[in-house]
C-alpha cells in the first residue's frame, strides 16, 4: 500500500521523490532488514538497476560492448 501511494504520489509531483527517498534511507539505517526488501522491489520494477557488467571481449568494439 506504501508502494502504491509513493509511485501515484512521484508521478503527480515529482519533487516529492527527493523526500521520500531520504523517509526511505533513513527506514533502512534504523530497520536493516529493509533494505533488501526495497532494493528487491526497485530491481523488479526497472532491471537496468542491477549491478551487472559483462566482460567485454578484445575483439568487441566500444559500441559493441554497449549494445
């Protein structure tokens, strides 16, 4: 239910991402089980946020590598 008022919340407005974003960092310094739990959610939500760097091969080109 947070999820949903926080996303139609940015969408109309989107200064509020900045102090929703500081209630969330501050929830996970003091409930470190948290943390997993939204960053769980925000890599659901958009993959590109995962970590992930494939090896580039000597034979790609930079533009290769990007793709």
């Amino acid at each position: 239910m947070l999820q949903a008022q926080a996303d139609e919340q940015v969408s109309a407005n989107r200064a509020t991402a900045f102090p929703i974003a500081a209630v969330i960092v501050r929830l996970c310094q003091d409930f470190a089980d948290l943390l997993p739990l939204v960053l769980g959610y925000f890599y659901a939500r958009c993959p590109y946020l995962v970590p992930y760097y494939p090896a580039r091969l000597p034979s790609q080109t930079t533009e290769e590598y990007h793709r």
